[in-house]
C-alpha cells in the first residue's frame, strides 16, 4: 500500500512559468514531509521541507505547500529553468521514526 | 558537506553469486540507510541501521542483509543475487530525522 503518492508520473513546463508538483499522502500521522529533486546516474539532493505545524515553506525558487486537511503536499518552482528539469520525490516520516518514505516521483521536464 | 560515497557506480553480477555494496559516509552520522530505486515504484526502503551493529528491516529485506560493524560503514548484501534485484541502491545518512538524508551517488547493479 503505497502511503505516498505522487500520481503525475511526468510533467512538461516552459521556461519561466511555474511548475507544480504535486503529493498526496494517506497516513494522518505524518508530521515532517521533505522534497528532494534527482538527476540520472546521480543521488537525491535535498530541496526543501516542511513541518505539519506550517502550512508554507518558501527557499528562493521554491516552495512547498501542506494542506494537512487534503492530506496534500506540493511543490512550486517559480520561475522554471531547464536545469530544474530532473526527477522529484516527495517523502514523509512520522514523528519518533528515522525512516522516511519516498513517493513514485514526477519527472519534470523545462521547456527551453 | 557530508559525503557518502558508495564504492562502485555499475556493478554486474551473475545469479546465485553473494554481493557486497558498501557505503561509506564521512561526518559521524549514526544513522544509514539502504533504498531501492525502480520506474514507477520510487524509493523503497531495504534495511537502516542507527548504531552500530544496530539494524531493521525496511519495507522490503526479503533476499537482503546488512553489516554495520564501524559507524562510518553500511554494507547491503544480496545473499543469492537473482535477476529481480537488478536495480538502482541509494545509501544515505542522516544525522537528525528533520535534516532528511544525504545520499550517495547510487550504485546501478545489473544481476544477469
């Protein structure tokens, strides 16, 4: 039972506009959600996080939204640049846990 | 900056042989962790460890163990490699929970 879930597998955005990626989640219990981005042959870097006691996180370019009601996360990148263009997971970990778990990932694609 | 660094970029294995991914990470962190990446089934969670010789099973151990014998190193070991475990393994470390992960650069295993 996947417990997060990222349902855009791909997404196609011009340069300059805003891309939105989006995460869903089905467990109450998470508390700290992180995003990070992946380039082939490469490890996941860190981008951002948020905790379940905010609803906004803003670093430069992006930011992450929680709706804890909708049980959804989502990630802006305003404006988008073709080196953006690269694989984003969500993840979540409830509070007391070591262990995060990770979404399918949204290949993101900018437009030159 | 933490590095993690794993010991081969591309691994090629033959059915039935014992493998040996090692993972080293270089800032004192107590607390590692082996994923899987496959399309479509993101980062899936194998075997973490937050101390030494301390371990437990991810989401997915079947046919996986693991070795923590010094605090800087996490082996992943593939008792009797078969062809359903070719796959992309991330490493990472952590220090606290909120600070997510470091990963290292993944190793491609090809099991033929």
């Amino acid at each position: 039972d996947q417990q997060v879930k990222q349902n855009s597998p791909s997404l196609s955005v011009q340069e300059g506009r805003i891309s939105i990626l989006n995460c869903d989640y089905t467990n109450s219990m998470f508390d700290y959600f992180l995003w990070y981005k992946k380039y082939p042959a490469e490890g996941p870097t860190f981008l951002i996080s948020i905790s379940s006691i905010k609803d906004k996180n803003e670093d430069g370019r992006f930011t992450v939204f929680l709706n804890k009601s909708a049980k959804h996360l989502s990630l802006h990148i305003v404006p988008s640049q073709p080196g953006d263009s690269a694989v984003y997971f969500c993840a979540a970990r409830t509070s007391g846990t070591y262990k995060y778990i990770f979404g399918t990932g949204t290949r993101l694609k900018v437009l030159a | 900056d933490v590095k993690v660094t794993q010991s081969s970029r591309y691994l090629v294995k033959r059915t039935g042989e014992k493998v040996f991914l090692e993972c080293v990470q270089d800032m004192d962190h107590e607390n590692m962790f082996w994923y899987r990446q496959d399309p479509g089934l993101g980062l899936r969670l194998i075997y973490f460890s937050y101390d030494v010789k301390m371990k437990e099973k991810g989401d997915i151990p079947e046919g996986y163990s693991v070795s923590r014998e010094k605090k800087e190193r996490f082996s992943l070991i593939l008792e009797s490699a078969s062809t359903n475990q070719t796959s992309m393994y991330l490493c990472a470390s952590s220090l606290q929970p909120n600070y997510g992960y470091t990963f290292g650069s993944g190793t491609r295993l090809t099991i033929v």
